[in-house]
C-alpha cells in the first residue's frame, strides 16, 4: 500500500498530552499511532452507521453449573447458528467457564445474539467486540453469510 505524507497542525500543549499518550501506550512511533487512531474511529463510525458486516467474538464467564445454563447457551447458538463461525469453549476450573464465540453478519443480528447470550442469568460476566472489515478497504467488500466460512457439527 502506497504512503502518502500529510502534515497536520497541532496546538504544542495537544501534541505534548499525546506524546505522553503514546509513551503510556508503548507507541515508540508518532505516524503509527495516529494510524492507529484513524482506523479505530473509521471502524466505529462504521459499525455506528449500522450497516455492512461486522466479524467479532462474545467472551462468556459462567458457572456451568448454573440451572440449565449450558443448554439455553447450546440453544442460543444453534438459534443464530448462521452467525457463528466457530466457538471455543475452556473449563478454567472445577466451576467456571469460558466461551469466545466467534461471529460475523448483519450488525444487528450479530448485537441480538451477543446480547441475549451475555444476558442469560449465570452469565457473569460478558463482552462482545466487533470489527468491521469495511473500515479497512476503499473498496466495497462483498461479504455475505453465505460465501463467509460455515461452522458445521453434527449434534
Ligand atoms: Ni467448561
């Protein structure tokens, strides 16, 4: 990808704070940071347009022994099953649960299914973060639930 060199004027007291900004964050490079900067605000300001596909994961927290927990979340996946690429699950110990539950899809289908799996009782704690591929391209990518890679078991 071509780089193209651009000046921007900053008020010193405002390049000072985001100089100190960079070295919390670890940046040890000006240019990369501002990237950096740039592309999460055109990813969020597409996902807060509300089109398009977004790929993302819902991290879940829960005691598997919770009534009826671990069937009600089996349900709700197999429900979106068309929004769920593939589901990690980990018994971090006698009792709890964790589960990445890898999506893609429609933005509001994607916010529906991640909702209602975080919002099950017993689900302690729950986060959904989204990514939307278009923000990266110039070029309309063509995503649809059907050409994206389909999760397929057998129960
Ligand atoms: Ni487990």
């Amino acid at each position: 990808m071509g780089l193209t060199r651009t000046g921007v004027a900053l008020d010193s007291d405002l390049l000072k704070r985001f100089d100190r900004f960079l070295q919390q964050e670890g940046y040890d490079n000006r240019s990369e940071a501002i990237r950096d900067l740039i592309r999460d605000r055109l990813n969020e300001a597409t996902l807060e347009s509300g089109h398009g596909f977004v790929v993302g994961t819902v991290t879940l927290i829960y005691d598997h022994h919770f009534r009826l927990l671990s069937d009600k979340l089996t349900a709700l996946q197999h429900q979106y099953h068309e929004l769920i690429i593939s589901t990690v699950h980990s018994h971090l110990d006698h009792d709890m649960c964790l589960e990445v539950v890898v999506v893609k899809g429609k933005l509001k289908r994607v916010q529906e299914l991640a909702s209602r799996l975080i919002g099950l009782k017993g689900v302690q704690h729950g986060k959904l973060v989204m990514s939307s591929p278009q923000a990266y391209t110039l070029g309309p990518i063509q995503y649809s639930e059907s050409n994206l890679p389909r999760h397929h078991h057998s129960h």
